[in-house]
C-alpha cells in the first residue's frame, strides 16, 4: 500500500536510546521501566503507573485486582478490540454487552443501565478510538450500585475528559503502547493506579510472579536477603529496551497530538460536502487525541462499506473496517445473544481512514477522493 492506516513516528533517537539500554547491561524490567513509569503517571496526573507487557495484561491485572472472578458479570462494549472482553474470560467471569453512543462509539450509562443485573460486579468504560467516554455519568451509577469501574484507556493517551487528562479520574486505567496507539514501546502496556497504593503495590508483586521484591530492588539490597511469593503471579513485565523507547516517544507526544488534530480537522474539511456522513469529533465534554479516524457511511450511501474498502485497496490505500464488535465473533458465540443495534450498525457501515504523522495533504486528499466518488459528490 502507498498509503498505509498507520505508521508510528520512530526516529535515530529511539534506536539510540535502546542502543544505550543494551549497552548498560540491563536490559530487563529495571531503572528505565521506573522512569516511564513515572513519566507515565505524571503526564496523565495519575498516582502510580505499573509498566506492563500489554494493555491486554494491564486489564487483566485490574480485574484481578478487584477480585473479579467466577459467578461474576462484567459490563463491557461489543464495539471494542477483542481483547476487551477476553480479560473478562481470564479471571472466569461472565462478559455482558452492552451498546454504544452512535456519536462517540463509546457506552453510556443508559447503555451501561440496559446491561445491568444482580451479578454485575465491575464495568469496563473503553475510550473509543481516543474519543474519551462520558465517565461522570457512568461513575456515578457504578458508585450507587458498589460496581468497580476500571477504563480501558488503550488508545487515550493524550485525550481529556472535562479539561483533565483521560487517566486521571478512576482508580484503575489501562494503556497501550502498541505500533498503533500515539506512542509505542514495540509491545507493551501499564496499568495506572489512583487513591490505591496497596492496589499498586500488589500489581507490581503480580506483574512478576508474585514476588515481594523485584529484580531491580534486589539489585540495590546491599545485603545478603531473600525474596518470597506471596501469591500465584504473572509475568506481565516490561523490559528496559521497551522503557528506553517509550520515554522517547513521551516526549514527542504533544507534537503528535497537534499533528493528528490538524490531519482530523483536515478530513472534515475535505468530506464535509458527502450527504450523511458521521465523523470522529471532539465531544462537548472533551477532546480526542484521534487515535484513529473513523467515518460512518449513512445507510443509502451507493456502495457497501465493503466495497469502499476494496476502492481503497485498489488505489493503494491502506484502511480498515471500523472497529470489531465481540459478539459477531466465534470466540464468543456461546453468550446469549443481545440487542446491540447501533453496535451491529457501526460495524456494518464505518470505516477507519488512514492517520499518521508523516501524512501529506496530497494523500489526505487521494482518500477523500475515493469516498467522494462513491458518494457521487464532484471530484475535488
């Protein structure tokens, strides 16, 4: 493709920060997985950041944290990426779906209230694509009814919710630093944790087999000691390469951001004229980092979602399918079937454009001109 969806911005000063990594000797969970760390928790005003490898493993630490478990139900979006609601499968609750808001692609709390019942223990609230979800509202609901509340901030980073960074109102938040998200390690996650230091201090004993210390705190005991287990754990760590990387990109991240709005506001310009067509915005509570673009095509519009897709193909246009729905899935086909019209709507007919930081006007405009020619509207 001559134009892919997304390319993650990696300069020589990433190269060179792994290089230095490598060459101090420590290339495991140490010093730098302490500074990212930090640097992490204190970019989104959160308490305490826990570097994993994923946000798939920082979902799952969260819910093992709660206590989440078999005879449990767990409120999530089928509008999500699989993994979503997998974590819910790995501590042995039950996933319950719920619908979208069609305008954020994110669960309400009429939608979260729709799902709800006597077994509901913990809600998953996903910011969509960046788009931050309307958590007052949600909170409250899951406050009256003693349900845990963890956000699946996977591709948030950077957005706000209320003028304050998405990661800094609940106790419990997961992020992503996969190729896809604004900033990458590679692969890898961390679980941010608020008003809870026993939470996190357990997370990083559980990231690591259980461990009550470490491998970089032993490195530092000046004497002789043993560690012990305290409890089954994981091994969710990040290395320091992985660190090293995601503290470069950190400082880029205000550059990224200023440039993926511009490319948005770009798009609404260059679509702003095909009939019907619903846009990744800004909602009134809030700012996206526009993580992805996504488009919805109206119901009458001439060719399938589909076929749209294959234009694009054919003019060397790397976009994708909007984001999957779970309950579609065959991993997923033995939970009882729901009601999830505008979730089934959105998978149908929307679309993820491409987005990335080198992007030209030139290309902005070869992808507006596939759409605009299905449309039927005048060529730009």
């Amino acid at each position: 493709m001559t134009i892919p969806l997304m390319q993650p911005w990696l300069g020589p000063e990433e190269g060179e920060a792994a290089a230095a990594a490598v060459a101090s000797g420590w290339v495991a969970q140490g010093p730098r997985v302490v500074a990212f760390e930090d640097a992490v928790a204190a970019r989104v005003a959160a308490d305490q950041g826990i570097a994993v490898s994923s946000g798939t493993t920082a979902l799952h630490l969260a819910l093992v944290l709660l206590g989440v478990g078999p005879g449990d139900e767990v409120i999530v979006p089928s509008l999500s990426y699989i993994a979503t609601t997998s974590v819910v499968t790995y501590v042995g609750a039950t996933p319950v779906f719920a619908d979208v808001d069609p305008h954020t692609q994110n669960v309400t709390a009429d939608t979260i209230g729709a799902a709800w019942s006597p077994r509901t223990r913990a809600v998953i609230v996903v910011h969509q694509a960046g788009i931050p979800a309307d958590l007052e509202p949600i909170t409250a609901r899951c406050r009256a009814a003693g349900v845990d509340l963890v956000e699946d901030a996977a591709c948030a980073l950077g957005s706000t919710y209320r003028g304050q960074p998405v990661g800094s109102h609940s106790e419990l938040v997961a992020l992503s630093f996969h190729p896809r998200k604004l900033i990458t390690t590679g692969e890898g996650g961390m679980l941010l944790v608020s008003r809870r230091p026993t939470w996190a201090e357990r997370a990083r004993r559980l990231r690591e087999h259980g461990v009550s210390a470490g491998a970089w705190s032993r490195h530092q005991w000046t004497q002789p000691s043993s560690e012990t287990y305290t409890e089954v754990g994981f091994n969710f760590r990040m290395s320091d390469v992985h660190a090293a990387i995601g503290l470069v990109q950190l400082g880029r991240l205000d550059r990224i951001l200023d440039r993926r709005r511009r490319l948005a506001a770009r798009y609404h310009e260059l679509l702003a004229d095909v009939p019907g067509i619903v846009m990744a915005r800004d909602p009134d509570y809030g700012e996206t980092n526009f993580q992805s673009f996504w488009v919805q095509l109206p119901e009458d519009f001439p060719l399938a979602r589909d076929a749209v897709l294959a234009a694009m193909a054919d003019d060397g246009i790397a976009a994708r399918r909007g984001i999957m729905a779970a309950h579609h899935e065959p991993a997923f086909a033995h939970l009882p079937a729901q009601d999830l019209p505008v979730t089934d709507a959105l998978t149908s007919r929307s679309l993820i454009l491409p987005l990335f930081h080198s992007m030209r006007d030139a290309d902005q405009v070869r992808v507006a001109a596939v759409i605009r020619q299905a449309a039927g509207v005048r060529a730009l």
